[in-house]
C-alpha cells in the first residue's frame, strides 16, 4: 500500500512538472511570436534614409544590439561623455563609440554565454533589473551583415543625440571594467523587462531620431530587419 501511494505520488509530481515545463514552452513560443509581430509594425513610417549626413553603424552579435557613432561631430565630441581615459587601452586613436544599454547584472556577470545561467535568464523574465550602457571604443569600423550603415540628415543625428543622452545619468559616471581593453560599462537609468530589452532601447533611440523601425524590438531580428546589410536593396516604402 505504502509503495502504491508513492508512486501515485511521485506520477502526480511529473505530471504537474510535465504541465509546468509545456506552458513555460507555450509562453516562450507566444512571446517570441508576439515580438516578431511588434517589430514588424513600422514606427516613423515613410522614412527615407539620407543620401548625405551623418553615417551610424547598426551593429549585432545575434542577441544584443548596439548604436556606433562617430566620436566627434560638429553635433556631438562624445569624447567629453566617455572619455577614453575610462579603459585600459586609453592611447589609441579612436574614431567611433559603441553604444548600448542592457540588465547590469547580465552586463557585468556574462562575459560569455556560457556563463548565463538559467536562473539569471528567468530572473531577467520575471522579476527585471536595473539599467546598464556598455560603452565599446573602436578605431574606423568597417560597414559589415554585423555592423549596418546608416545615414542620417544631421537634424536626425542631433535628435539621437539627444536621446542617447537620456540615457546617460548626471555626472560623475560611476564606471565598471568591460570585457576587454577597449569598452567599459556605465550605470544607467532605467529598468530592463521582457518588454523593455537592450534591442528595445535601440530601436527606441532610432525612432526617436526618426528613423523608420519597429514598434515592439525584444528581439535583435526585430531590429536588424529594418536596416539593410551592405549591399541589400532598400526597404521598399509602402
């Protein structure tokens, strides 16, 4: 009797982690369809791309966006906001930063994927953190599938500017060690959700310049499809 009893308990203890395990996987499938649908929805619609003006580089490893920008511009030295001084190999001459923003601690305790933990992936789902930049120093990008030219009217870049700088608290940036030699990280305002991601934050800084991109981004893809690779034709303007 006893061992009937506990293998009928140990078949409702599957059953119910079976059930567990199927709506995580539903709920994962539903999100991830919901954000192919909401980064197809165009923001800023019509937008041409400037034939003459500031070129930016959309740039991607896959999972996470990130904005390059020219280091000086009669808009902007972003020299005096990241100052090379902040990394390790300070004496390069830099032309251009990255910038994005993310969770601080995925930022600061994945330095490869490897290292993410489940644990921390459904942390980030649920409950959210705290925002992050992650600043990359770099010397003439090339245009590349990874790194998308952009060009924008120089009104456009100043809107971007601007809106970068939202993101930037007031001074003295309280800094933290980067992955290499060239980037740092930065605390950031803001709170990282499911729904407010670091491919999110990308797109949001592109509409606000008023470039033509999707309303919902979680998803690198959602960015990236809105921004040709070298080469590729022009989205064509409904």
């Amino acid at each position: 009797m006893v061992d009937f009893v506990a293998a009928q308990t140990i078949r409702k203890i599957a059953l119910a982690a079976r059930a567990v395990a199927l709506g995580v996987v539903l709920a994962l499938a539903v999100f991830v369809l919901a954000g192919w649908a909401g980064s197809s929805i165009p923001r800023n619609s019509g937008w041409q791309e400037a034939d003459d003006g500031i070129q930016i580089l959309v740039e991607t490893n896959g999972v996470h966006t990130a904005l390059i920008l020219p280091l000086v511009t009669p808009e902007k030295d972003w020299r005096t906001t990241f100052p090379a001084a902040d990394i390790a190999a300070a004496h390069y001459p830099y032309t251009h930063v990255s910038v994005s923003w993310g969770e601080r601690e995925v930022f600061l305790n994945t330095r490869t994927w490897a290292d993410l933990s489940p644990m921390t992936v459904l942390r980030v789902i649920g409950a959210g953190g705290r925002g992050l930049l992650h600043i990359g120093h770099y010397i003439r990008p090339a245009p590349s599938e990874h790194a998308r030219p952009l060009t924008l009217t120089r009104a456009e870049y100043r809107e971007l500017v601007s809106a970068i700088e939202g993101s930037i608290p007031p001074k003295p940036l309280r800094s933290y060690p980067g992955y290499g030699a060239q980037d740092v990280f930065y605390d950031a305002p803001g709170r990282y959700t499911a729904a407010n991601t670091c491919n999110q934050w990308t797109s949001n800084m592109l509409a606000e310049a008023g470039v033509e991109i999707g309303w919902w981004t979680p998803f690198a893809g959602g960015v990236m499809k809105w921004v040709p690779a070298p080469g590729e034709a022009p989205r064509i303007q409904e």
